[in-house]
C-alpha cells in the first residue's frame, strides 16, 4: 500500500465510532472502599474508579505502605496498557488523614529503574521532600525508604516521582493525598469525592504509553479511566458535595458541571475562607493544581467534564484530513478495491462515527473516538467525561447507580418540527414573500 493510501485509510480508522458500550459491561472497579460513617468530624473521601490507602496505627504513627510497580492497567473494556502506579494500581491508592496526624509512608521499589516520592503542596521537612538526588537518595529496586513527617495543614495535595520524573508520570506513577482539617467542616460535606486528570500516548494498537509525547495525547482520563469506564458520581438532592479535582496532565482543564454552579472553596492550600469563595459553572485547573468544588445537589443527571472538546474523546488523530464537506465517492471505490467493506466518513460531521465500529474495526488495544449510550441514543463522548446521578430517593451514604433519571413530564426538549417539502407562502407573510415578482410602484408603502 502506498504512502499516500496508508494515511487515507489510517484517517478514516482514527475516527472510528465506538461499539454501543453499556455501564453494565463495563468492568467496574469492585475494591473502592465502601461507604462509611462520618468520622473524627469528617466524611472519607471516596476516589472514582478507586481506593483509599489502609493503616496501621504503630507508637501512635499512621503507618501507610505504597509499592512503586508495573502491572497490566484498563482504560476501558478494550484497551490496556502496561503501566506504573502504586499497589497495582494508576492512580495510586488515596491517602486520608487529618491535619495534625503523624504519618510515616514506607515506599518499596519493585521496579526496574529508582525512584522516590514527592509530596506535592504538602508542608514537610526538606529531607522528606522526595526530590532524588537533592533531598535524599535514589529509591533503588527492591529498597524500601520510610516517609516520616507530621501533617501541619489541611487541603487536597497529591504525590508523584521526582526521579525520571518525565517517564515515571507518564506512564501512570500519581496518587491523590487528602488532609482533613483537625477541627472539623464549617459547612459539613455529604458527599467527598477525588478525581485525578491525567493523559496518555497510548498509540494505536500498541501496549505501552509513550512518556516523550508532549501535547497531541490520545488518551485523557479521570483517575486512569476514560468514560464510560469512569464510575458516575451519586448524590441525594439537597446533599453538600465536594469534587476534589488534581491535575497532573501535561495540560490544563477547564472543568465544567452541567446544572449547578458550584463555589470553589479551596485546593492544595487549603479549605478558603469563605469570603474567598468564587461562583462558577467552569474552573481552570492548571498543571501541577488541585482545586475544590463545593455545591447543593439538584436532581437530574447531570454531565461533569473538561470543556476542550478533544479532551473527551479517545484515539485522536491530530494530523488526518479535514473531510468535512468532501465528497469521498470516488475515494471510496479505489480504497474499497484494496480494502472490501471500507465506508467513508466524515463528510457531514463525526456523529456516525460511533455506530460504525462493527463494520470497520480499529487497530488492536485501540479504543473507539466516541463511546457511551445514553436513555435517547448516542452520548458520542470519551476522555474527561463522567455524571453525577441526584437523585430525590437516593439513601444517605448510598453510592449504587440509580439508574437513568426520570425527567418529569413536560421537561424534555421536545421536537416540534421536521424536515418538509416547501409549501406556498401566506400572503401575509414578508419574510418569505418573493418580491422580485411583485408591482412595488401600486403598493402603498406608507403603511410599512
């Protein structure tokens, strides 16, 4: 095949639709820590698509253990990767505890290459900081280093590598740290929930993430996951919810709640005064940020996602041809004689994209573009996307899927026209009237 025909083809397969995926057949994530009781003045933080790290209480110390390792990783039923996190898992486990805590992390190397940890935005010693070679010494394979320090603030942090730390990062090493303040919530929170934005070069059909990609990534995720494998958020109405949102991605993101607008209360500084609180519907999340969103539940299903549109979805191609408005007739048949089956697409939009899968497979491990099915057809989305469930009858402390929600009679968008042949204007009607025909020097104008 030609260099020519290859990237035609390879244009066409980069924007395949996606196989109507259901959640239930999507592989939910069965070891998320079950719902608990609120405790010490706080309610736990419940991490999409994961788990919080356990403890072991030893000489009054909160003792947590995190192993540096590589393991198989899914993004979604249909593609996955081999990846690097902690305890088997991208993110790594979250750590809870609560302002004032001494914590001690014992961090074991199972890797090939060393490593160390950093704790991102948290107050600490500087020989406790992780950056390998300025703090403290290389993490080798199969050393464990002890983290020891105590917990002098409150907010939403995260931890990462600072050895080869481009690599590492790239290829899943990341977890969330999550520090309650000491006396408690000024306005109790319902609902806590922790979200992690990273992205991936995982190329079509290969099998590991690609660490020297800078910008054209083709894989953006919530927690390592892309929807519809990302778990739905649920709520009850009139509930406090908080979405803790951590970005370490090469990029930032504008993160946007459809139905609320939310206060942004604080970040990896801490729970803001609330003097300090902004209203918005959409919030910039830079690189190397965490940010807290605060808001009342409203009953609906209720999309959460980053506001660049490429952000939500999978297996981008960056440098395919515009095909919008192309007629493809005569490419058509010359591909098809080397490739039977092949359709084109892409001359009225992308929308088909995603009912087409079936008849033209993409590349091994490579996910569809468009993903997910809604209650009326196609939700046409990947990526950065998620929802938040609220429900009326949802129980206190309940986190199962409620299901699809049933809009009240008379408050679905409703069609009230279709496409129809044209008809014969009414003579009283200006905007439609054809006045190249009409006498204009015996019609009255001063009336007008």
């Amino acid at each position: 095949m030609t260099a020519s025909r290859r990237n035609f083809f390879w244009s066409s397969l980069t924007g395949l639709g996606a196989s109507l995926i259901g959640r239930q057949a999507l592989a939910q994530d069965t070891q998320q820590t079950p719902p608990q009781p609120r405790r010490q003045g706080y309610t736990p933080v419940r991490t999409l698509n994961g788990v919080t790290l356990p403890y072991e209480i030893k000489d009054g110390v909160k003792e947590f253990h995190l192993t540096a390792e590589e393991f198989e990783h899914e993004f979604a039923p249909g593609c996955v990767a081999k990846c690097w996190g902690y305890n088997g898992r991208t993110p790594g486990p979250t750590i809870e505890a609560i302002e004032g805590d001494r914590v001690r992390i014992l961090v074991t190397n199972n890797l090939k290459e060393h490593t160390s940890i950093h704790w991102h935005g948290i107050l600490l010693p500087s020989g406790m900081d992780g950056v390998a070679g300025l703090n403290q010494p290389h993490i080798k394979p199969g050393e464990t280093f002890a983290y020891e320090f105590t917990l002098r603030q409150h907010g939403t942090h995260m931890y990462h590598p600072h050895a080869d730390e481009m690599v590492q990062m790239a290829v899943g090493m990341m977890g969330m740290f999550i520090i309650h303040p000491k006396d408690g919530e000024p306005k109790p929170i319902d609902r806590d929930y922790c979200i992690l934005m990273h992205n991936w070069a995982l190329h079509p059909g290969t099998y590991r993430p690609d660490p020297s990609v800078m910008q054209n990534f083709d894989l953006w995720t919530f927690n390592s996951k892309v929807f519809p494998a990302i778990e739905h958020l649920v709520a009850r109405s009139g509930e406090r919810i908080r979405i803790r949102v951590g970005n370490l991605s090469m990029w930032n993101h504008p993160f946007h709640l459809h139905g609320h607008q939310f206060h942004v209360t604080g970040g990896d500084g801490g729970r803001w005064p609330e003097g300090q609180w902004r209203s918005e519907v959409t919030e910039v999340i830079g690189v190397g940020q965490a940010r807290d969103i605060e808001f009342v539940g409203v009953p609906g299903d209720w999309a959460i996602h980053c506001h660049m549109s490429h952000h939500t979805m999978n297996a981008m191609g960056h440098e395919i041809p515009n095909t919008l408005g192309v007629k493809q007739g005569d490419a058509v048949s010359k591909v098809s004689a080397l490739l039977p089956g092949y359709m084109a697409m892409g001359e009225n939009g992308m929308a088909e994209h995603q009912n087409h899968t079936g008849h033209m497979p993409g590349p091994k491990n490579t996910l569809p573009m468009m993903m997910g099915k809604g209650p009326y057809g196609n939700l046409e989305m990947g990526g950065m996307f998620t929802l938040i469930k609220i429900r009326d009858d949802q129980a206190a402390g309940d986190y199962s899927d409620p299901g699809w929600y049933k809009n009240p009679q008379g408050t679905v968008a409703y069609k009230v026209a279709g496409p129809k042949a044209k008809s014969t204007p009414a003579t009283n009607d200006h905007s439609i009237m054809d006045h190249s025909k009409m006498d204009h020097s015996k019609m009255d104008h001063s009336q007008h």
